[in-house]
C-alpha cells in the first residue's frame, strides 16, 4: 500500500528531523502531517480487510512507541495519553458522517441511489 509507506516516511523524518523530542509536539505533527495521508479519501475507499486496517494502523502504532517515555505503556494507554483516537474509530465517525450528508441531501449524490 503506497499511502502506508508513504505515511511511515513522514512519521520517521517527524522524528529524526525535529529537534524537540515532546511527545505532545511530536504528536502534533503527526496529525498535521501524517493522519491526512492515513485518512485520504476514506469514506470512498475505507479499509474492510484485516491486512488492511492494522497495515494503516500500524503507522500509529509504531509512532507512538517510538516517542520518548511510551515504548513500555500499551498502544491503548499511550493513545489515551496523547489524546489521540484509533484510526478505525476515526473512519467509521467519517462514514457516518458521510452517511448524514447524504441523507440529509449535503451532498450530491441522491439517497435513494445510496446503498
């Protein structure tokens, strides 16, 4: 999956290049610049295989043990810590809000064509 390397390489350079090593402004620049490559286009074309998701999840999970202080903490913690969501939590909100708008005639595509 080209957008999984992708997303890996800017999360790797993230955390060569800057010099603070925060893992609050380190997470900040994760989800300026790396979660828009893991979420691109994803109520169209959303993750349904196992292989998948934890390939796209797998960035996330490895930036955040790679942080200072969290290689020991479980992926769980160290997410609620950095007040971050799961990325599968995060498409399924985008899906049902993609949902709402074409129910509710937002969008262009007609509901009764939507299945």
């Amino acid at each position: 999956m080209q957008y999984c390397s992708k997303a890996k390489q800017r999360s790797s350079q993230i955390l060569r290049v800057f010099l603070s090593k925060d893992p609050e402004v380190l997470t900040k620049a994760f989800v300026v610049y790396v979660r828009p490559i893991l979420e691109y286009f994803s109520p169209v074309w959303s993750p349904s295989t196992v292989t998948y998701i934890n390939k796209l999840g797998s960035v996330q999970r490895c930036f955040t043990k790679r942080l200072l202080g969290f290689h020991k903490l479980s992926y769980e913690t160290g997410l609620k810590t950095l007040g971050l969501e799961r990325l599968e939590i995060r498409r399924l909100h985008a899906d049902l809000t993609m949902c709402y708008k074409i129910v509710h005639n937002l969008v262009n595509i007609p509901f009764d064509q939507f299945s």
